[in-house]
C-alpha cells in the first residue's frame, strides 16, 4: 500500500469546511492502493473553523489537523503541510471546493505513470469577474515575459507532487516570499498537466484581498526575474544619455548665441518625469531589498499551537 496525504489550507472556512470534509473524505475512500491521511492546515481566525475540524477529527483518526498560531498566508500553510507530511505523495487543494476532490483519481493516474509533479490547469470558475480574469491572465503573461521558468496562466495550487520533490521542498528550499505556483516547475523532474473545470465557491467569500493578490503576484516577480532591476539600468542608462546629450545642447547654444534657453516648461517636464522614474526604480530596487531583509532576518517560516492526530 502507498501513501496519501492531501493538504488542504483552511482560513475562517465554517460554512463550508463540513462539505469540502466529507466529499473529501467519501472521494479518498474509493482510492484503492493507498492509505491516504487528511491534514489539514489552519490559520488563526475568528470563525468557528477549528472547534467544527476538532468534532470532524474526534471521530476519524486520519483526519489531522495542524493549527498555527496566526495567520502567516496561503504558501506558508502549504509549506506547513508539506513539513509534516510522511507520504508517497503529496496533494495540495484549496477547501472551498473549487478544487473537485473528484479529480483526485486523475492526479493519482498520471503520478503512477512516473511523474514527480502532476500541476492542474483550471477552467475559469462560474463566479470568477471578467476583471479578475483579465488582471490573472496580464500578470502571468508578464511574468512569463520576464522570467525564465514557464508558468500556465490558469495553473492552481491544486497540484500532486512525489516524497522526493517534498522533501526537496522540506530540505533545501526555504524561502520565505515562497511562489510555489514557480518553484515547482523550477524544481523540475517528469511534469504533467490535468486539466479541471472551475467550480463557484461552496459557501463563504475569496480570503484574497486586493492588496493580498498584489503581494502575491510582486513574490513571484521578485522569486523568479531579476529582469525589472536590468530595466531600470537600461532606462537609467538611455535617460543618462538623453540628459547629457540635453546639457551638451545648452552649453553650445549659451557659447554661441550667448543666451541661456528659457526652456522654463522642457525644464519642470524633465524633473517631474525623472524625478518619477527615480521614485519607481527605487521602489522595484526596495522590493527586492526588502525580500533579502525577509530571508536575512532568519524568522520561522510559520509557528504551530496546536497538533490534532499528529
């Protein structure tokens, strides 16, 4: 018999973690050749998540719960997840049930076939806006303008992976602005895709906020280009010329028609837009800077309070 263990992060999901619960639990027990463990991994909330998964697991020892301490995202709970995982394999899912537990048995065939990763390329979910779509699609076409690891627009962190790329991730990649929607292809071994329809949320509102999705997309920016730092040495390079070229053009025309240009308005449009690609620059120079401070400062990727059926 191999092992199974299906990590589901979990974030003030009550109304619908019973559901995602025992669809998960009846789809798992039509797997045959596997023992397969249910850990589930919480951040801290204000819901009543944690009492409804400590009912769940007083009555099914293969349900594991692991609860953190506070809410430390959505990659740190999969890390999470994956350090305490002692499996053949490893699948990750979200628990709101647009991941299809019934997709399950796909990742499963195609891991027997010899993939390491088996990743899922999701249909756009029903009650997904065409602007959150549109904005998905942009970043990820830019992101795979700019870096050298391919990453599917529509790729999920819904995804299967074998003992050894977790231990991979558990041994040698610690990062803390973790992408794992990048890092796993990068790590990558035999690859293959499953292709799944989007399903609308069971119950509940997206956690990811605005400004969480922006944080998100700027890791996998920083985590995988070093290209925007490249742009600002061409432009600072080409804006350097310019102004030369500009300063060369005033001294000529003060020695030789002995007056100084009045230039008033060419001079406020040169500062304003300088001193605007200055303040850009030194923003993309800061996110990268900051995310050296991140990995220098050594903090645990995230804390555990408390361990059920662990």
């Amino acid at each position: 018999m191999r092992t199974l263990t299906v990590i589901a992060p979990v974030y003030n999901e009550e109304e619908v973690i019973a559901d995602f619960y025992r669809e998960l639990r009846k789809e798992v027990d039509t797997l045959s050749g596997y023992t397969t463990t249910l850990l589930f991994v919480v951040g801290r909330g204000s819901d009543r998540t944690l009492p409804i998964l400590k009912e769940l697991a007083a009555t099914d020892t293969k349900l594991q719960v692991l609860y953190l301490s506070a809410r430390f995202g959505h990659q740190m709970q999969l890390l999470a997840g994956i350090d305490h995982a002692d499996a053949d394999a490893v699948i990750m899912m979200d628990s709101d049930l647009q991941h299809p537990p019934s997709v399950l048995k796909e990742l499963i065939a195609e891991y027997e076939k010899g993939n390491d990763v088996v990743y899922t390329v999701r249909g756009t979910p029903p009650d997904q806006s065409f602007y959150r779509k549109w904005c998905s699609d942009i970043f990820y076409w830019f992101l795979n303008k700019i870096s050298d690891v391919r990453i599917h627009s529509n790729a999920a962190d819904f995804r299967l992976i074998s003992r050894r790329v977790a231990d991979i991730l558990r041994k040698e990649i610690r990062e803390r602005n973790l992408f794992l929607r990048g890092i796993i292809p990068w790590i990558g071994f035999n690859q293959a895709a499953v292709r799944f329809n989007g399903r609308p949320r069971g119950a509940g509102t997206s956690k990811y906020s605005l400004s969480r999705l922006i944080t998100f997309g700027l890791s996998g920016v920083v985590s995988f280009s070093r290209k925007p730092l490249r742009v600002t040495i061409l432009a600072g390079l080409i804006f350097a010329l310019f102004g030369f070229a500009y300063a060369l053009f005033t001294v000529v025309q003060f020695l030789f028609l002995k007056q100084l240009p009045t230039g008033y308005a060419t001079l406020v449009v040169l500062l304003s837009v300088f001193g605007g690609l200055q303040l850009l620059f030194l923003g993309i120079i800061g996110e990268y800077i900051g995310a050296i401070f991140d990995e220098v400062k050594g903090r645990p990727h995230y804390i555990v309070d408390e361990k059920i059926n662990l």
